[in-house]
C-alpha cells in the first residue's frame, strides 16, 4: 500500500516512566523497531526518556495510544502509558506558553507537564499548589506549564504534583526538551 505523504499525520508520542532510575530500560534503537513493526513511517527517537516522532495514516489519536500501550505492553513487558500530540498540538504548545517561561535558565527550572486523557488542564489546575516564592503553574489547553526557582528547588512542591494518584495520566518534559522536539518535528 503506498501512502501518500499528505495522509499522514506527523506524530509525537511521550512515553512515561521508561529509563528512569533504572526501572523499565528501554534501549531507543529497539523502541524505533517496535514502532516501524507497528507500520508507522519516518519513526525516529530523541534522548533516552521516550519520545518518539513519527507519521501515520491513523486520525484517531484515543486509537493510536491504545494501539502503541498494548504493543509496548507486550513488547517491552511493563504497563506502558503514552501521550500523544500532533505537530500542531505540540508547536500551539510552544507558542501558547506563559510570555517570560524559559527566558532565564541560570534562575528557573521550567517543565511542561503534558496530561493524558481523562485530565484536563482546567480541571488539574484548580488542585495544583505551589510554594509562593518558588513554584509558578500556568494552564494550558492540554497541559500545564511548571516552573522552579533552581535555589530553592528542594522546596517546591512539583514533587506534590508527582506524588498525586493523577500523575500516572502525566508526562514531564522540561523546556529545552519540549522546543527541540518541536524543531525536529518540524524539520
């Protein structure tokens, strides 16, 4: 079947939990075969933490997750839990942050927190808490923006957010991550 290069939607899928703190090792050569075996074209991976760029023909993004969860679920033997945004998605992302987030990296650290169904970032936002003086949330559509002071790291309350039962529908990237995915979607 030749697809043609106008059906294809331009995918980036966010693993969460692999080659963390050495559970669940995933080497990102075999996470490219795994994805080609599961028909998807111009597959290429960035940093070992699970993020895969890719196209395919399937317009239903609940569908595609559910396609890419059972195959890594079975391939790789652990409960795998993706998020997936498109080129558009990710660069509204991108454009849609907060006006000084990720202008001053000597001061802060910044992340954005891409959320997976059923979260919403109206919703999650109204139980984020931040220690004043250190922390800064901002909503997005599908994600929330998270910022630190690096000085005071060791107080900020993202290890709250992280500690919640509705992290296991989240995956963080920080900042400069998030950006070079844009540009290598884009390339």
């Amino acid at each position: 079947m030749n697809k043609n290069k106008l059906t294809l939607q331009s995918y980036l899928v966010l693993l969460r939990g692999i080659n963390v703190g050495g559970n669940n090792i995933i080497k990102m050569s075999d996470l490219k075969t795994c994805f080609e075996s599961m028909g998807f074209t111009n597959v290429a991976t960035f940093i070992q933490s699970g993020n895969i760029i890719f196209r395919s023909d399937e317009k239903d993004k609940i569908k595609l997750i559910d396609k890419i969860e059972k195959e890594l679920s079975k391939t790789f033997s652990y409960n795998a839990k993706a998020v997936a945004v498109t080129s558009m998605e990710l660069k509204d992302v991108v454009n849609s942050a907060p006006a000084d987030f990720g202008k001053d990296p000597a001061k802060y650290r910044y992340d954005v927190i891409f959320l997976k169904e059923p979260l919403k970032a109206k919703a999650l936002m109204k139980n984020i808490k931040i220690m004043e003086g250190v922390d800064k949330a901002y909503q997005g559509k599908k994600v929330l923006y998270f910022s630190r002071l690096i000085e005071k790291a060791s107080q900020s309350y993202l290890t709250k957010i992280i500690a919640s039962p509705d992290y296991k529908y989240m995956t963080i990237r920080n900042w400069n991550t998030t950006t070079k995915l844009l540009t290598l979607m884009e390339e």
